[in-house]
C-alpha cells in the first residue's frame, strides 16, 4: 500500500514537469537546495541598481537588486 501512494506522488509531480530532466532537477532541488550566487565585484558594479546579497538563516545566498524601469 506504501508504494501505491510512492507511485501516485511520482505520477503528480510528472504532471508538473515538461520533461525527465525537469523531473531529475526537481528532486535534485527538493533534497540538496538551490546553489548559493556568486557574482564577481565587476559583475555588481555593472549593476546601476542597489543591490544586496542576503542570506535567511540556513538557506542559500542570493542577489536582490532593487530597479526603476521609466518609459517615456
């Protein structure tokens, strides 16, 4: 019975994927978590925006920038 409710969570999260590899990637994020970002200083000071690296208790690191779009 066990593995009847294994083979049905498999076949939902399929729905939610476009491919394999989608799936693969979806497991891979679920148990090892998102990779920290790392950017260079030169690549931050290309950024004309303020900007922030944060990182939430045991989470990964990620990159905020904060912009302005103005048309017209």
């Amino acid at each position: 019975m066990r593995y009847f409710f294994l083979l049905v969570a498999c076949f939902l999260l399929t729905a939610c994927s476009q491919s394999q590899q989608g799936i693969g990637d979806t497991f891979a994020l679920a148990i090892f978590g998102t990779p920290d970002v790392d950017m260079t200083p030169a690549q931050v000071r290309a950024i004309p925006y303020a900007s922030i690296y944060a990182k939430v208790n045991d989470g990964s690191q990620i990159f905020c920038g904060a912009g302005v779009c103005r048309t017209g």
